[in-house]
C-alpha cells in the first residue's frame, strides 16, 4: 500500500476547515423543489464552482441544463493515469415542517459531536468531503494519483429530471473510468459498507374491463364477473403462500447467494421486531426461508403500487364497476432481464384473467439492477480506503431502492460505478434535524484521500482499472 | 271464479278514457330529482288527488312529509271484506339528455301501439291501470268487493328518503292485509308474470393497515407485507374456482330450488350470449351449475363494489401504500339472516387475514329478501287475475336487487306484498324513450280490475287472506 502518513496528517489537522468550508454552503437554501429558492439554487452551484477554483482544480464552472445547473469540474494532471468522475449534489430537500427543527435548517450548528443542517449528510458534507481529500493530495504533493472529474448535480432532489439529457450531450466532457458517487449511507455506525448493488425496476398497469357500464349489483349480481373481484384473484395469483413470486420463469436468472454471502448478511446487526416496530407493522413479511436484507437486497419483487375500481365514496353504491385497475411495480436483481421480466409478467396475467372480463397490461418505465462486483479493482480500491480509514473492512450491501444517477451513469455511459457514502441510517435525511456525525464526515474524507491512491495503485490481485 | 263480463266490459269500452286519463298526469313534469320542478311534483300530487276524488274514492288528500308529499286515498265500503294498500308513485326520472328523445318527454305520443313519454310505465302508466280498474267496479257494480287504500309516493326516483318515516307515523292510516305494488316488469311480452322475491342486502367496509406510512417500495420492497397484495388475497378467497362463496356457513339456510322451479326457470325464453353482448361483457359468469336467472334472483351474491388503496393517478409513485380498503356487498336470498351472514363474513376475513397486516372489517345497511310464498292467497289471486287478463297464467320470477318501498313495507309493517306490474323489460324506464305498450296498459287495467274479485273471494284451496 501507498505511504498515506501525509494524507492522514492533512486531514486531521484541517478538520476546522473542513467544517468551515461545509458550514459556509450549508448556509445557502439550495432547495430544488421551490421555486422561491431559484436564486438561492444557483448561488449554492455559483459558490461550489469558485470553491472547486480555491482549492486548485484546474477547470470549475457552473454549466446550463433545462432546469437548475451543474458544476462541472476537473483536474486532469495525470496523463496516463486512470480518470475518476466523482458526482454528488448541491440541492437539499424542502425543510418543513420547520416547527420540528432544533436550530434552523441553514444556520448549521454542531451538537454531541453531529452537525445539524439541511444538506448536511445528503449531500454537501459529502461533496465537501471529496474537495478535501482533493486539496489534501494537491497541498501535500502537488498533484493527484489519477485524473478527477467533478459532476455536482442540482436537481438530484427533484429526481434528476435533466440529468439524462445533460450526460448524453456531455459524453466527452464526462468520459472516465469510473464513477465515485458518495450519497449512499452506511450500514450502521461502525459497520463501513460498500453499496455493491441497486435493484432494478420494471413496471405495469393492468386494466380489467367488464360490462359497458356500471350494472346494478343486485339486478345482475350472480350474471357477470366484477372487474375488482376479478383483479384481486389476478393479484392473489402472483404470488403463493409462501411469498415466493408464481410467475413461471421469473427467478430464472435470480442468483442464490452463496453461504458466504448469506452468512455476512446474517452477521449484520438487524432486529427484526424493532424494524416491524419502526415502521409500525405487526410483524415483517416476505419470502420464505430468506433474511429480510436479502429480501431488499438480493431478491425481487412485485408489489401493487395502487389500485382502483367502483365506488371510493362515503356510504355505498350498489354496483358492479365497469372497470378496475392497479399499478404494479417488480423490483430486478442482477441478471433479471427488464424486458423479460415484462413479457413473463404480461402472458402470465392474461393467461391467469378470468373469462367473464377483458385483461390488458400496459407496462412502463424499465431499467435492470445495477451491480458492481465486489471483485471490481474500483470496489476492492473502495475497500482498502475505507478500511484504513475507518478500521475495519467495509461490509459490502444492497440497495433495495433505485438511484437516479446510477441509473443514467449506467444506461448513458456503461460505466463502473462505486458506491461509496459514509452517512449513517439515522441522519435524517428528507426529515427535520438533518444531521451528519462528524466522525462519519472526518472518516468520510480520510477515505476519499486514500481512495484516490489505491485506486492508481491497484493491489495484489491485478493493475488498477484500465483507462479507458 | 265471479262473473267479471261487465268489468270486461267497462275496461274495453273506456280504453281511450284511460289513456286520456294517463295523458293528463304525464303532461305534468313531476321530476323530483330536480328543484327546478318542486311546483311541478306538488302540481302532480294535486292532479292525483283530484282525480282520485273525481272517480269515487271517499278520502284522497295531499299528505306532507319532510320532502315531495304523498297522495293518499281510500274507499272502504266493504267492512268485513279484506283491505289491500295500492302503492305506486307520482314522481319522473329527469329526462337528460333530452337530444335523444324521438318526441318530447312531457308530450305523450302514440306510436306503433305503444304510448311515448317519461313516467309512461314508471309509474303513472300503472298507477291509472288501478284508478280504471276502481272505477270500472264502481260504475258497473257501485261498490268493490274489498277496500282499497292508495298511497302514491313522490319520492321514489330519488330513493324514498322520507318513506320509512312517513310509513311508520302513519300505522293506523296504513293499515291493510296485503299490499299491491305495481311498479315490477313482467319477464317478456307474452310472459305474464309475478315478482314474489326481491333479494336483500348487506355490507361491509374492509379496511387494511399496513406501514403506518407509505414507503418506499425500493427500500423496503420485500421485507414488509403490500396492504393492496393482502386485501386481494382476501378478496380471492371470499370465492372458490367455482363461483361458489368460500366463506363456512354462508349457505346453510340457502334453500335450493326444486325440479319444478329450475324447469319454470329453464323454459323463461332467456338468451345468455344476447345478454352478454347487451351488456358488453365476453361471457356471462357466476356460480357454475346453475342458470343465470337462478343466480340472479335464487342465489346469494357477493360482490365488491369499490376498492382504493395507493397511488391512482398519472404515471407511477413506487410505494408500498399504508393501507387500502374495499366496500363490499352480499345479495341474500330468503332465509338468510343478515345478522347471521355479516357475522360469517367478518370472522372468515379476519380469520383469513395476513399477519403482515391489521385487517377490520365493517358492517353496514342491513336488510333481508323479502319473499312472498307463490302460495300465500294473495299471490293465488294475483295469479288467476293475470291469467284471465293475458290469456295464460303467469310465471313467478325474482327480482334481484331490492325495492325500498318493498322493503319499507316489510320491515315497518310487516305485510305481504304482491308485485304485480305489466312494464316490459325494454320499456326504457330511467333513459330517453321511455314507453308503455298499450297492449299491457289495457291488459294491466284488467288485471287489477279482476284481481279485487279474486281476493275477495279466494279459491277452492281456501278463503281468502285473512283480515287485519
């Protein structure tokens, strides 16, 4: 491993700053969502772009899309050398209700060793942790081990509506061999992680059509099918009694994890009946013989997003609808096929539709999961930096949910990605009293330092990853 | 069976009177829905009233309740004889949309032998086949052989929302031995026929909790049970393959229907694909093993009518919704009691309910089928009246949704009823055109004419119904 003694020495000794440079951004109201703080966005993205400047990147600037802009930035002294994208964002989430605040969302204040302010964890403290280990490399050597592009998004709270377009257009501006994204939260304090996987999501509204109108239910009640009825034993039939999904050939190219993977996932410190409690359900629920991370994490889904049909009112009316719909939503694991999935879902829903009515399936929106092995030389360089920093091997998780950027990084640039957050599940991210532990946030840019060397190094088992 | 030559008599000679008679009322646009005609209901009330003096009866007046009054008459000169209550209704459906009409509504025209305008047959039209068949008795005999009460309702077409309560503070008033309701079709023309059941009603609201917010179905997809998912593994096991209701109990009091009734059903001129197509449906669909007719008039129902629960609109929203909730309905037939049956079915759904998720199930609106015996007296009468009328003896047929006057008759009172209409099943009641073939008017004032004989007298299996 590289001698890192100076990289260490740095960042402990500017941990004032780094708090400085946070609080100082923190204290602009970037809120995407509201247009009321449209100046307030582009100020935050104005102040990032001068920062990025300060601290020596050799190109920073503040670049148009349809919506807020981006700040791009870059230091590409390394001929040669692999070339890193690092992407985060600058916009924060609306702060209401503000009654429920300790101390107000823009002015940060430390307490218990946690600074609280919107933006604080997700995801200025961890765009700031990168700019700190980037002036550490340049303060103490003079130049980085490898090339650095910076992609800070403003619209990552409002669900990246012009970031697809942006990153198609800018192909040559973004091209890299990896993409370092820290916006993930470890498992628990004490527990480093690695996201290595995000699940994919495929999706259908399936309409039952009945009678021409809505009949009277007691004039031909017992005559014709009822589009909800008729629904309900549709949905009923995804599944069997033990969770397991019944479409045939869905979990054709689901890989079972091996019994390392399955004993990691059980060595993580999950309680089952304080989740059930938190989200305040009697008891969690899922497939069969399966650990509920492995669940989220490991295994798809299908769940109904939303269903209608008949009478919503108060009191009753006396009808068999004319119509019924639902939503439907499968969450893909790695090597699920978004396409396949959708076919599969479809035939087996109209060959499973009673008689009496009219089936179709509309489908919508579609991506697969996205993995980066943990073999991966971007992973595994990921790994050693978290360690040294943090004192033990990161644990490697899922994300059972999807992120926009990794989608259009993946689907837009093919590109590796590493998951790489130091948040914690507790920061309050999207609620009131938003914080960032501040040991999370020094861990945090000791490893974005060490990152940078090991990922030029390489280790043991191979070069580091190829140039492009 | 009595001589009824000169009824026959009086009812053919005084065809053109009776449709003059009828000519008059319908000419007044007697919409309750509407209070934009409120002068006009109270102006038909009035009409009623008059005439019903101006034909003999010795009391008719216009009685208030808290919404459109009711017209009440009575002629009770046959003390020791049995007294049979006439209800029928004064009030319209609205006329939209009014394009559609071949001529206008509140206009009446004959054409093809059949008489155009709304409230033709519902109920005007077989209001005045009884004011007919009353005066035919009194010009050619100068008294009845019975007493009649006449109670025309005005707000029928807008759910009888004051009937129940004019009912009950009106007992003494009220009081008879059997009610004649005319207000039912026959099955087809050329198929006399009398309605001696009407299925009653129950209701439920299931509700199910699930997370005590949306969440997000990414991240926690797979661990948690989907409150959409278990109310339709509810809902689908409320059935079996076959149609048949799962849920233990349900059909313990169901009484099956005999050789001879199944073979009455069977031979009812009724064409399955005709009736799906009319309704748009590809098939018709029900409990197998028996004929549709038997299962809409025989057989209990159970039917979902609404159902919520999710996201509904544009698009998609990935969660894994709080809760969702359905309203559902049973059709019963005789014997069945409500008690009983909502009983059955909040413990079956509870007892069938994931443990995932909280399930509770309410109950409302509650009422029983109400049958009359096709071998109570008065339906003897009925029969024979009919039969002498149309030239054959009519076929008993159920009805399968209720009748709230039918009801309130039922459960105020506790009455027999006779539902002895002449409507055809394409008379066009509620929608533009509606029409009332002359041939059953003029049949219909017979019917009613014949029918006081008939219950006067009973027949040779016994005297006839029992006075107060």
């Amino acid at each position: 491993m590289a001698n890192t003694d100076d990289l260490t020495r740095y960042c402990e000794e500017h941990r004032e700053d780094a708090l400085a440079e946070l609080d100082a951004w923190l204290r602009i109201p970037s809120i995407s969502a509201d247009s009321a703080y449209q100046a307030d966005v582009r100020r935050a993205a104005e102040h990032a772009a001068a920062r990025m400047r300060a601290i020596g990147m050799t190109r920073a600037e503040v670049l148009e899309t349809k919506g807020h802009p981006v700040v791009y930035g870059e230091w590409l002294g390394a001929p040669g050398k692999p070339t890193a994208l690092v992407y985060g964002h600058y916009d924060v989430q609306p702060v209401d209700p503000l009654e429920l605040w300790t101390s107000p969302p823009f002015d940060p204040q430390v307490r218990d060793g946690m600074l609280f302010a919107r933006g604080a964890v997700d995801d200025k403290g961890q765009v700031v942790m990168h700019w700190k280990a980037f002036e550490a490399h340049l303060k103490t050597r003079g130049a980085l081990p490898v090339n650095l592009k910076f992609l800070i998004e403003g619209e990552e709270e409002i669900g990246s509506p012009n970031f697809d377009d942006f990153v198609a257009r800018n192909r040559d501006l973004l091209a890299c061999d990896v993409v370092v994204i820290s916006d993930t939260p470890v498992f628990a304090e004490d527990v480093p992680s690695l996201t290595i996987a995000v699940r994919g999501l495929v999706g259908w509204e399936i309409h039952v059509d009945g009678p021409s109108g809505d009949q009277h239910s007691g004039l031909f009640g017992g005559a014709i099918e009822n589009p909800i009825m008729a629904l309900a034993c549709i949905l009923a039939k995804l599944k069997d009694e033990t969770g397991h999904i019944a479409v045939p050939g869905f979990y054709d190219d689901v890989r079972e994890l091996t019994p390392h993977e399955r004993r990691e996932i059980s060595e993580l410190p999950y309680d089952e009946r304080a989740e059930a409690r938190r989200m305040g359900v009697p008891q969690l629920h899922g497939e069969h013989g399966y650990h509920p991370l492995e669940r989220m994490w490991w295994r798809p889904t299908l769940d109904c997003n939303g269903i209608w049909g008949g009478y919503q009112g108060e009191g009753s009316k006396t009808i068999i609808p004319a119509k019924a719909g639902c939503k439907l939503t499968a969450r893909l694991v790695p090597n699920q096929d978004p396409a396949r999935v959708t076919r599969l879902i479809k035939e087996y829903i109209l060959a499973i539709a009673p008689p009496g009515v009219r089936v179709h399936v509309d489908s919508f929106e579609s991506g697969p999961a996205i993995v980066t092995s943990r073999d991966h030389p971007a992973t595994r360089a990921a790994a050693r930096a978290m360690e040294k920093a943090f004192g033990k091997p990161p644990v490697t998780i899922g994300m059972g949910g999807s992120i926009g950027p990794v989608g259009t990084f993946d689907r837009v640039l093919h590109l590796p990605q590493v998951l790489i957050g130091v948040g914690l599940p507790d920061d309050q991210t999207h609620a009131p009293n938003e914080k960032f532990t501040l040991s999370q946030f020094y861990g945090g840019i000791k490893t974005m330092a060490y990152l940078w060397d090991e990922l030029a190094a390489g280790d043991a088992r191979g070069a580091g990853i190829p140039p492009v």
